[in-house]
C-alpha cells in the first residue's frame, strides 16, 4: 500500500458547499452594511473563514469582526441544512477506504462549528473518521502545512505516506508544503485553474475516481 493515510478537506471535498458557502457571505456581510458579490469570495476559498469573510469585508474599506464570522456561521447552519450538495457516492467511497485499511481524517480550515454543520449534513458523525482538525487547532492556516502535518502526527504517520485530497490551490500547497502528494478534485475550481496555481500530483474531475488512483 503506497499510502497509508487519507486527509480530506471538508469543503469543496466531502460536501459541495462553495457556491453555498459564498451566498452565505453575501448574506452575512450585508447584515454589516457590505454588499459583496459572490465571485468576491474565491480568491480566498480554502483559507480559513477569517481570511474568507475578512478578505472580502477589506476589499470594500471595512475592517473585519469576529462577529461577521459568526453572523456567517449561523446563516450557514440554517442553509447547509436544507440545501447540502452530497458528492455522487461519497459514502461508498469511504467504506471502501476504511475496507483497505486506510486511515482518513477530515483536515478542515474551517472552525469546528462549521465541520459539524457539515458532518451533520452529510449524515457522518467525527467518530466514522480517525481524527478531524478544524483551522481552530492550528496557528497557521492554508497554504501553510501546520494542519496537515498535525493530523499526519496524531495518526502516526510519516507525511510521505499520508495522501492530501483538495478541491482549492491554497489546500494543495498545504499539502506540497507538508512533503504529502495531493489529489485535486475540479469541483470548486477547473483542473486547469488547479494545474496552473498549484500542480496537484493527481486531478480528479469527482471524488467517486480516488480508490482507482489508489489503486494504481
């Protein structure tokens, strides 16, 4: 087995949430008096929800709160809810992993109050996975490698035979950083925007095509 450890993404990853997550910040930044676009948010995407919603509320002369995060997250919550974008045959995707042996954590940028809406929305609870780290953990975020060497450190596992999976370039720089290979899927961004800004070893057009390349 060439790889012994799987990390996941959350957003973009587990659940197709980019294009919700980006109407969710319209909506909060509003409530603050800023009225965003939806394309504003992409440049940031992958980074952590501070630099998401700070990012864009500075684009338009206005200094970032906590409070828009959390205004952001509870909007979120209420959407994710009702309107959550499954990936096709996520759940028999990850049987199949946990089958062969793999360890898999979930390595999000977001804080855990999102990565639960989430996993409430996708109908999986923390423990089916071996570890979750939430952008909360770690000092640094994406494109620094800190989250992903933390969960390769709590799996024990050597970051050469931990596998990155990634829907953002910020994510897959992460992962370089961290000395892991990383599988780009083109859900949130094109394979060719992904190849361009950060040279994923392996593009995937869904995440139903990763056991073969595991395979390979």
């Amino acid at each position: 087995m060439r790889y012994k450890a799987i990390l996941f993404d959350m957003d973009g990853v587990l659940i197709d949430s980019e294009t919700l997550m980006a109407k969710t910040g319209v909506l909060a930044l509003r409530q603050y008096g800023i009225e965003a676009k939806t394309e504003d948010f992409a440049e940031f995407v992958g980074q952590g929800e501070d630099r998401y919603v700070g990012g864009v509320a500075e684009k338009y002369g206005h200094v970032y709160t906590q409070a828009m995060k959390h205004t952001l997250y509870d909007e979120y919550g209420k959407l994710v809810a009702r309107e959550a974008k499954i990936p096709a045959h996520e759940r028999e995707v990850l049987t199949e992993l946990r089958a062969r042996g793999y360890q898999m954590a979930v390595c999000s940028s977001a804080d855990r109050e999102k990565v639960q809406y989430n996993l409430s929305a996708i109908g999986l609870g923390e423990d089916f996975f071996d570890y979750v780290v939430t952008g909360s953990e770690v000092t640094r975020q994406k494109p620094a490698p800190d989250i992903y060497l933390k969960a390769a450190e709590r799996l024990g596992a050597a970051p050469e035979s931990c596998l990155v999976v990634e829907d953002a370039p910020s994510g897959i720089r992460a992962a370089h950083a961290a000395g892991m290979k990383a599988a780009g899927i083109a859900s949130s961004f094109s394979r060719a925007y992904l190849t361009a800004h950060s040279s994923p070893d392996y593009l995937l057009d869904a995440l139903r095509e990763l056991p073969a390349i595991l395979s390979v």
